[in-house]
C-alpha cells in the first residue's frame, strides 16, 4: 500500500501516500494503519517526519490517533479535504488538453482488459463504489473521490500492476480539471453516475465494443464540460485510430 518516499519533500509525499490509499479504498473508515515504526519504515522516513504528516492528517479530521495497547492510528473519515495537497495536483490549464487526450487513450483500453479479466469480487467491489456514489450526490468533494475511487477498480479489475499506477497518476493530475469543470452539481453527478452505471453493465457483459461506447460516452462528458468552462478544445482533433469503430471511416486492417 505504501511504497519509499523518493522525492525532496517527504513529509508532503507521506501526507499525500496516506490521503490516496484512503481515497481509493486501500483504507476504509475505522481502518487501522500500521504501527508507526512499521509504516516509516514502508515510507522509509524518520518517525519525526511522519508523525508531522500524521498530525496533519488529524487536524483536518481524516485520522485519529488513539493511546494505549489497542491504541494506533485509524482512519476517522474516508473523504479527504479539498485542502490537503490541492496544491500538488493543480495542473496549467493548457496542461489539460495532453491529460485527457491520454485519458482516452488509457481508459478505453483499461477497460476492456477489466472486462475480460475481472472476478466476481471485482465486480462487487464496482457494485459497493456505485452505491456509495448513489448515496453521495449532494455531497460533492466525497462523490469527486468517490468516482476516482470507481475509476481505480476497474484499474484493478485489469489486473495489471502497470496499467494500475499508470491510472492512479493519470486520476491524480485530472483532479483539478474535473474540480474545475464539475460545477452543476447535482445534475452532473446524476449524468456521472448514470453513465458509470452503464459502462459497468457493459465490463460485466465483457463485451469490449460496448465497453468502449460506453467508456467513450463517459469520457466525452468532461471534454464537453471543460469546453464551455474554458472556451477551450476540449482535445485536439482526435486521431482515426483513437475513435470508436462506428465514427472510423475505413474498417481497421481496411
């Protein structure tokens, strides 16, 4: 779940490695994390340094630290604030465009490969995100975190440990755009969570052509949204080769 801080600035990386394994799941409310010798150790940092991430975690009401032998630190809520490192996945806005040009060259392809790999458990696990998700329309940062989180089950659901990173970074730089760009509240969580519902029909029919219309109907809504928010192309022209079978002009191998 936590890997070796490699970067100048480990009390930021530790406070960001903890958020992310609660956003997506690797962590539940009420979870426990591993004893602090252990998870400094995982991180390779100092106690010192990650009790400063712990401490900052508490303040904004994500974790709890509890004393004594049954003691430790747990998680206290599964939904991190907006505050805690947004300054990290802040992207330039001329940025976006490569973000979700790559976008849909990875997801469709993430997908399918779900469709034909997942188990049952992956499924259910897809099923429990989508009812939480349902339960979270008027809360919007938790549904935001709550779509990545839906987003990295199907990643998972791959089964492969590269594609899973490549997503989780992809899902990390994107944030900021789908902050920017989601402002309609309710009605841009009911479209999200419909359209997600339907891509997850289509990955448990493992039927790669559904998967993909579906995956490409999802994927057009931000573009579209950003559009009008920025008065910006969404992407640039999309390739032949990038489009979903039925807009292609000439049959693959044609």
């Amino acid at each position: 779940m936590f890997r070796p801080v490699r970067t100048r600035r480990p009390f930021e990386e530790a406070v960001a490695q903890i958020a992310d394994a609660i956003r997506a799941g690797d962590l539940g409310l009420g979870d426990r994390l591993p004893p602090e010798r252990t998870l400094a150790t995982q991180l390779d940092i100092s106690r010192p340094t990650l009790r400063e991430a712990v401490k900052v975690l508490v303040n904004a009401g994500v974790l709890d630290v509890k004393p004594g032998p049954a003691g430790g630190i747990f998680v206290r809520s599964d939904v991190i604030p907006r505050e805690v490192n947004a300054e990290d996945w802040q992207v330039r806005i001329g940025e976006v465009t490569d973000l979700l040009e790559a976008r849909r060259l990875i997801q469709p392809r993430v997908a399918q490969l779900a469709g034909l790999r997942a188990t049952e458990s992956d499924f259910e696990t897809m099923s429990t995100t989508l009812d939480l998700l349902a339960r979270s329309m008027k809360d919007r940062n938790r549904f935001l975190q709550l779509d990545e989180r839906f987003q990295l089950s199907i990643a998972r659901a791959a089964h492969n440990r590269v594609l899973l990173e490549q997503m989780r970074h992809l899902l990390y730089q994107l944030r900021s755009a789908k902050d920017y760009a989601l402002r309609d509240g309710i009605s841009d969580s009911q479209w999200a969570l419909d359209s997600l519902n339907r891509l997850l029909k289509a990955i448990m029919r493992r039927d790669p052509r559904l998967i993909e219309r579906e995956m490409d109907e999802h994927l057009s809504y931000l573009e579209q949204l950003w559009a009008e928010e920025t008065s910006r192309a969404q992407v640039r022209e999309i390739p032949e080769f990038m489009m979903p079978f039925r807009e292609r002009k000439s049959a693959p191998g044609g």
